[in-house]
C-alpha cells in the first residue's frame, strides 16, 4: 500500500506522537509497528523515490548509438554523474535514516539495498559489492538476498571481474531463485553474457526476462538489442519480429524510427516488392520530423543498396549520409564503407586511402576496428604516396626536356594550357558537386549552406594544392602581393610592395582578376621549382621513381595481396631501370610470385639470380626453405657465445673471455658479430698483456676500415707507437 503527500505526512506524525517513545531496540508488537511504519515511509520510501528518479534520467539522457549493440543497461557518462552525485548522496542518507533508526524493522535490508544501488551508481564498486555481500551473509528476505546478488553479478561483469560474476551467477542458478527476482536476475545474467560477447546466450537469456517486463520504453529498447542480436546471429526472421515488437512498447521517436528502418532492410523481398521498399524510404525522407536524421536513413538505405548488388546507388547514399549525419559514429561508418566500396569493388586506392583517413576522424578510438583501419590507412598513405610520386616525377623530367627544347614563349603557353585545363575541370567538378547537392537540399527540405557546413571532404586545406592555389588567388584579388608584416590588414598597399606601372592597363588587370589565370599562375609558380634542370636533380628523381615502383610493388604484394598488379609494377621497374640497385631483390620476389602458379617462368628468375648474382642470399632462401630459420637460430647462438665473452671481460676474467671468442670465431668464422667479437679480443689481449694485441689492433683497422671502433684502436697504438705506415 502506497501512502503519499498530506496523507503520508499526517500518518506518519500520527505514529511519532502515539510511539515516541518507542526505542530502536524496542521489539514488541506495538514497536515493531511504529519502526516498520517509519522505516518505510520515513526513510525507505523517500531513498527509493531518490533511487528511481536518477535510474529514469539515466534511460531518458542515455545516448545510444544505434551502430553499436544496445548495452542491456543505459550506459552513465561521467560527466553526467555529476549531476546526479548529490541526490545519490540525498539518498544513501535517507535510507541510513531507516537502517539506523530501525534497525530491526522489515524495510531495514530494503534500505541496504537502495544504499548498495546509489554506491554502484556513483561508481563506489568496492563499497557497493560490501553492502550487497553484507546483505547476502545477514538478510533473512530470501527475495532481497537474491536481489543482491544479482546487482553483485551485474557491479562485477562492470568492473570486469568476469571470473566473480560466473561464480555468483552459478550460485544464484543451484540455489533457486525467489519468482520476484527472476526479471533482474535474466537482465543481469544477459549483462554478463554480452560482456562476454556471447551473442547467443545473451539471446537466451533477454529471450526470458523480456516477457517478466512491463510494456514500457525500457523494454522497447531491449526488443531492440534482441534484434541486433539475431541479426548477428544471421536469424533475419527473428530479427525482423524483435524488431517489430519494437513499435508496440511506446518507444522514443528514435527509437521507433530506427526500428523502422531495421524492418525496411529485413523485409522479406520475396514478399514485399522493391519498389515498396524503396517509396517508404524516400517518405522518409521527405518526412520533416526526420530532417535531423536524415544520416540515418541514407545510411540503412545504402545498406539496402548494397544487399541490392547495386555499388553506386549504395556509394551516393553513403556519401549522403556522411555528410548530414549528426552522430559521429555514422560518419565515421558511412566513410568505412565507402573506404571498402572504392578499395574492394572499385579497386580505387587513391579514393579509398583518402575515405580511411576521414574514418578515422570520426571514429572513437575505443572501436574494435580501430586498429584494423588505422593499419590499412598507414599501407593506403604510402600506397598513394609512391603512386603520386612516379606520376610527378615522370612529369618533372618530361616538362624538364621540353623546357630544354622548346623556346621560352612556346613553353610558357604549353604549361600554361595543361595547368589551365586542369583548374577549369576541377572547378567544373565542384560546381557540380554544388549544384547536386543543392538539387537534393531542395528535395529534402533544407539549405545547400547546411549541407556544405556539414560536409567533411576529409582531406586538410593545406594538403590540397588546389586549394592552397585558390587561398593565394583570393588573397591575391583582395589584398595584393603583399610581403608579411605586422598590422598587413591596415597598411597601405602603396607602402606595402611597389606599384607597377603596367598593372594599370585594362586587359592585364583584367587577366589578374580571372580566378582561373590566378590559380593557374601559382601552379606554374610552384611546378617550375621542381623542375630536374641539373644532372644531379635528374639522378635524384629517377631514384625517386625506382623506390616508389619498388616499394608499390611490395605493398602491392604483401599488404593488398595482388600479385598480378605486384609484377607488372616489378616488371615496369625492370624495363625502365635495367640496373636499378633493386634487382637482385626483385628477381627473388618474382619467383615467389611465380613459384606455384608458373614454374617456368619462377626458374626464369632462379636462372638470371644465378647467372647475375651467383652468391645471392635469396638463392640460398629458394635451394633451402628452411634457411632463413637456420640463420635466425645461429644468430642466436653466436650472440650467446658474445654474450658469455663479453660477460667474463665485465668480470675482468680475460682469460676466460678470449676462450668463449675463440670458441666463437672456430665455430662461426663468418657472422653478424665479427667486428665485435675482434675488438673485444683486442681488449681482453692488451689487458692479459700478451705481445700479439698489436698485431690483432693493426689487421683490425685493415680488415674494418670504417668501424665505430677505429678511432679506439688507433689511441691503443699511438700510446705504443705502433700505428701502421697507412694510418693517417
């Protein structure tokens, strides 16, 4: 029986003057009316109430992201917890009231458990797994003994002691569990399983609590989770019913919408036709309680494109859906997917690397696929970095030759020409883009400033050379060519640079305000720096190209799996740089592309490394597979061997460290060490006093003339005077 406002207060004032002078430790029957009374109407009540209204601004201020799966409970952001830390407080207090005051009333274990549920809320776990541990050990309710551990599953699968919440779990299963309790007890149980990232027995266990729950938007929401979880589960039937169940448990209009659209893409298109489909989506969006949203929509229709097998529409709504989405999240999603559309099915790189780098922008870093996606960006930068960099180099030697063989003028216009074609394409192209997507602002009921406000193109200003172009000739136009000083903006042109007579004259000015000559002119400006005109400047940018052809070559190999796309980038490499440094490595990676799928041509490789590079480390790799291994673990005992040696020289037992280098330089008279180990006979030698330590110093400094050690060996010799006749 609930008891509220005047009510309330005159029964509860009634009881105080009738039992005032009841004690808490009182017990008869009379007391232990007054103590239940006050305990719960006093206290209890007024901690619960403080209790559920944080829990309903929690659902209500939730920010759940629909890409996501739903949490089984509405996440609390820490910057919210600020606002709700004093009435959590409020509420501890209220029921400390009821537990001190009464301890021996009914309510008392009640108010324990509200006092556990405000700590766990304001993220005080330790304290809060004491309370409900407290609860469990001393309770006589057997319902609220359940209760607690059921909130102990859920604080433990939070804080992540998986281990913990399985055993309270099990406990909770073999001893039975109260009926009342069972509804808190599945949710916690389908918290656990989806902290585990057990899609199925998350599934089985909100399949059982969603019945035991009122129609209300809290279940709305879980029907949702159920059918994200059957989507994952590849059950789109089921999916499709959690879904609809969705509609009939008041939820939010967001809520409600994103339902909706999760039907439109499992719709059994065998029952209902495309065209269907495809009108409820335009309504939609032309529906003005979805402009906000309108991300979204674009975002599940590209989807559906997708399923459609139709890449392009599926590109133009993802596009879309990057542009206007206000949620972060499908932003970032909706360029992944156009980063897979253009490196998978388009095989565009250039595209894709550029839709990577806006993913990452917008994605959180706490993402799964994080790290996927950065990796594959980082391969795509270098990939696009060495494409760009054999096509302006190639470029740079062929304007070079023409500059060479052409007269000034003729030249001049040439360039000019070229540059000007491309700046009016690309202006072309954006008032394309423009004008599109004004068309669709128009459509969809909204500003073409809105969309370009909210456009990401994802690539920074300064990155873009056009735009950089664009920047100077705007400044250009406004300010003049004016150096940089202070207070620029209020200085006067005429001091600022001097004046020109010819820029006077109608049709040169003319010609300096055309956008397009401007921008023309600071390409010009900026391409005729780069140009090779010396022979040194012509060696560095064919060294640049063979290392871009090279290393494309390999990522094209190793990193995007393409080794048809990987030898025609060898094989250009070969043709173009016949004695290009690279060669002896690029024979031996042609034979392992080659190897399985064309032996004949592979041995052709095997042959040339012979005749070519008799003593190769890659033919020792090709006649021994196990070879590279072999080496690995001889390395390894050779710098064990060094180790002792060089440990016996700290110790100062010399004599014993020339015994392990001994032992080292028989059994591998040839490693990665050699220098070392002979400086460090030179040591512990000169250090034992042996006459011989001047001659093992001279044949050191002839057999390695450019070590990090020479400079050492030589102050050894000059303090005897027995530097060689050589030496400088």
């Amino acid at each position: 029986m609930k008891v509220s406002g005047l009510l309330h207060w005159l029964v509860c004032l009634g009881a105080g003057l009738l039992f005032w002078r009841c004690s808490p430790e009182s017990t008869g029957p009379v007391a232990r009316f007054y103590h239940n009374l006050n305990a719960h109407y006093n206290g209890y009540f007024l901690a619960k109430q403080s209790l559920d209204s944080v829990e309903y601004a929690i659902f209500r201020n939730r920010q759940d992201h629909y890409l996501r799966l739903l949490p089984v409970y509405p996440e609390v952001d820490t910057n919210q917890l600020k606002q709700y830390e004093t009435t959590l407080k409020d509420c501890i207090k209220k029921a400390a009231f009821a537990i001190e005051r009464h301890p021996n009333s009914e309510w008392t274990d009640w108010a324990y458990l509200v006092v556990g549920k405000a700590r766990f809320y304001l993220r005080d776990y330790e304290n809060a797994i004491s309370t409900f541990k407290y609860l469990n050990a001393e309770s006589k309710n057997a319902l609220v003994q359940d209760l607690a551990l059921t909130e102990l599953i859920r604080t433990y699968a939070t804080i992540g002691e998986m281990q913990n919440a399985e055993t309270v779990k099990n406990y909770l299963r073999k001893q039975g569990i109260e009926a009342e309790a069972l509804k808190e007890f599945y949710l916690a149980q389908a918290f656990y399983y989806q902290k585990n990232r057990d899609t199925l027995r998350t599934l089985k266990s909100l399949d059982l609590a969603l019945p035991l729950l009122k129609s209300n938007p809290y279940r709305a929401r879980l029907h949702y989770l159920q059918g994200q979880l059957y989507q994952q589960a590849n059950e789109r039937n089921k999916a499709y019913e959690a879904f609809e169940e969705v509609q009939k448990h008041r939820p939010d209009y967001l809520l409600s919408l994103m339902a909706r659209l999760q039907t439109l893409l499992l719709a059994d298109f065998r029952k209902v036709a495309y065209a269907k489909v495809e009108k409820q989506f335009e309504r939609l969006l032309k529906d003005e309680k979805n402009i906000e949203y309108r991300g979204n929509i674009y975002y599940t229709r590209a989807q559906y494109w997708l399923y459609r097998q139709r890449p392009e529409a599926a590109k133009e709504d993802f596009s879309r859906a990057a542009q206007l989405s206000q949620d972060p999240l499908y932003k970032a999603y909706s360029y992944l997917f156009l980063a897979r559309l253009h490196y998978e099915e388009l095989k565009k790189y250039r595209a894709a690397q550029a839709y990577y780098d806006s993913t990452l922008q917008f994605l959180p870093k706490d993402e799964p696929l994080y790290d996927n996606i950065k990796r594959r960006s980082k391969v795509l930068n270098q990939f696009v970095e060495y494409i760009e960099t054999i096509e302006l180099e190639d470029s740079l030697r062929l304007w070079a030759q023409k500059e060479k063989s052409m007269s000034p003028e003729a030249f001049d216009q040439e360039l000019s020409q070229v540059l000007t074609r491309q700046v009016r394409k690309q202006m072309e192209e954006e008032e394309a883009r423009k004008k599109a997507l004004q068309q669709q602002n128009i459509q969809q009921g909204s500003s073409l400033q809105e969309a370009i406000n909210q456009q990401g193109s994802g690539i920074w200003y300064f990155d873009d050379p056009l735009a950089v172009a664009k920047g100077k000739s705007a400044f250009r136009q406004k300010w003049g060519n004016r150096p940089l000083s202070d207070y620029w903006r209020v200085s006067s042109k005429a001091s600022s640079y001097p004046i020109d007579e010819s820029l006077s004259a109608p049709a040169t000015q003319a010609a300096t305000t055309d956008p397009v000559a401007l921008q023309v002119e600071a390409l010009k400006e900026e391409f005729l720096k780069k140009l090779p005109r010396t022979e040194q400047a012509l060696a560095a940018s064919h060294q640049r190209t063979q290392n871009a052809l090279f290393n494309l070559g390999k990522i094209y190999q190793f990193q995007l799996l393409e080794p048809q796309a990987a030898d025609r980038h060898y094989r250009e490499l070969l043709e173009r740089y016949p004695q290009t440094p690279f060669r002896e490595e690029v024979l031996y990676l042609r034979y392992l592309i080659y190897k399985d799928k064309n032996p004949t041509l592979a041995q052709a490789q095997v042959q040339e490394l012979r005749r070519a590079y008799p003593q190769s480390i890659y033919l020792k790799l090709i006649d021994d597979p196990n070879y590279y291994q072999k080496m690995q673990a001889q390395a390894a005992e050779v710098e064990a061997l060094y180790r002792e040696a060089f440990l016996y020289y700290e110790r100062k037992q010399y004599a014993k460290a020339l015994e392990k280098l001994e032992q080292l330089q028989k059994e591998f008279p040839e490693n990665h060490l050699r220098e070392k180990a002979d400086f460090l006979v030179i040591l512990c030698s000169r250090a034992l006093k042996k006459a011989e330590w001047q001659d093992l110093a001279q044949r050191f400094l002839l057999s390695h003339p450019k070590s990090a050690f020479t400079k050492l060996v030589e102050q050894m010799l000059a303090q005897t005077g027995s530097l060689p006749a050589n030496t400088p």
